[in-house]
C-alpha cells in the first residue's frame, strides 16, 4: 500500500512539470531572423541599355527580415522582406564629350515572398534546414543626369518581376536564439548569415 501511495505522489509531482515542458514546447512555434546575403539573383537587372554604355555596378547585398510559424518540430509557413539597393553609374567611351559619365542610376529592388520552411533535423543545438520562397519583385529607380544635352537617358520599363528562393542552411544555438550560415539561389542571395529567434506564439 505505502509503494502505491509513493508511486502515486511521484506521479503527482511529475505531471506538471512534463506539462510545462510540452506547454512550452508548444508554444515555441513561432521564430524571426534577421541576415545578410551574398550576390542575390536581383542585383543582375539593371535595366538600361548596356550595349551603347560601359557600366560600373557598386553592390551592397542583399537585407532581408522574415517570420516563420511552425505547426510543429518539421514544418513552418511565413512570409520574406528582401531589400536590394545598388548604384550604377554609366561613362561613354565616344568622342562627344570630355566627361565620360552620363548617369548615375540608384537602383533599388524590394521582394515580398510567401516561404516554407522545412528542418530536416532538428536538435537542441542544431539545425539543418531546407527554405523555399516565392513572390513579387519591384524596382525602384532614381536617375541622376550630367549631359542630358548630349545623351536622352531613359529609366528601364521594367519594374516587377518574379521573386524566388531556394535554398539549404544550418542553425546553431538554442532553441531561442541561433546563428545562421544559409547557402542558395534568389533573392535572398547565394549565400548568407544571419540571426533567428524563437518566442511565444
């Protein structure tokens, strides 16, 4: 009788502390990162005519926020903000004008993508993980002219296309807080690092 009673108040003691814990693995279903990316796909359109000019592209890379939900250990959905700023400036080689340069074009693509998100494993201080996003991209232009009386410079047409990711990356960490190193193709670049963290849903 006094073994019940002791197995039944272990019991008792236990319970709520291995309902916590699944409460809170319940509710760590929700993560942001932050990261930086190397030679995304959109920093290849620049839309001006580059068979009359020469052209000098100045490259930042691209910045990107996204938000991921979880409905368990494997599987999450959520949305990417990719930000891609650059500035061109474009020189002529021919004899009209002793100033090569023509214009300077700031040159600008944001991309909104929809994302799954997939961690093939998934250990408390590790993660291997698999990303595919897709969406829209826009174009943002602001032209600086410097002999508009030789050259009529004219901004591209084009100013929305498809945006897309793939892409295979690694978390280290905890199961708040972790770096990232995320290798692909798209927007987000071919390769990147960055910062995730995990919260409360």
């Amino acid at each position: 009788m006094k073994k019940h009673i002791m197995i039944a108040l272990a019991l008792a003691l236990c319970l709520p502390a291995l309902a916590q814990e699944e409460e809170k693995e319940r509710h760590v279903s929700d993560e942001i990162s932050i990261g930086y990316g190397f030679h995304p796909v959109s920093g290849d359109y620049f839309g001006m005519d580059a068979m009359r000019f020469n052209y000098w592209i100045d490259k930042v890379g691209a910045i990107y926020g996204s938000y991921t939900h979880f409905f368990n250990k494997v599987v999450g959905v959520g949305g990417t903000y990719c930000f891609d700023p650059r500035i061109i400036d474009y020189t002529y080689n021919g004899l009209v004008t002793n100033n090569p340069l023509i214009c300077t074009l700031n040159e600008s693509s944001h991309s909104v993508m929809g994302h799954v998100k997939l961690n093939c494993i998934n250990k408390k201080h590790f993660v291997l993980y698999t990303k595919f996003d897709a969406g829209i991209c826009f174009w943002g232009y602001k032209l600086k002219e410097f002999q508009p009386e030789y050259f009529a410079v004219e901004l591209p047409d084009q100013h929305c296309c498809f945006a897309w990711q793939a892409a295979v990356g690694i978390e280290v960490g905890n199961e708040r807080v972790a770096g990232f190193l995320q290798c692909g193709v798209g927007m987000e670049g071919n390769y990147s690092l960055g910062i995730r963290y995990k919260f409360n849903k």
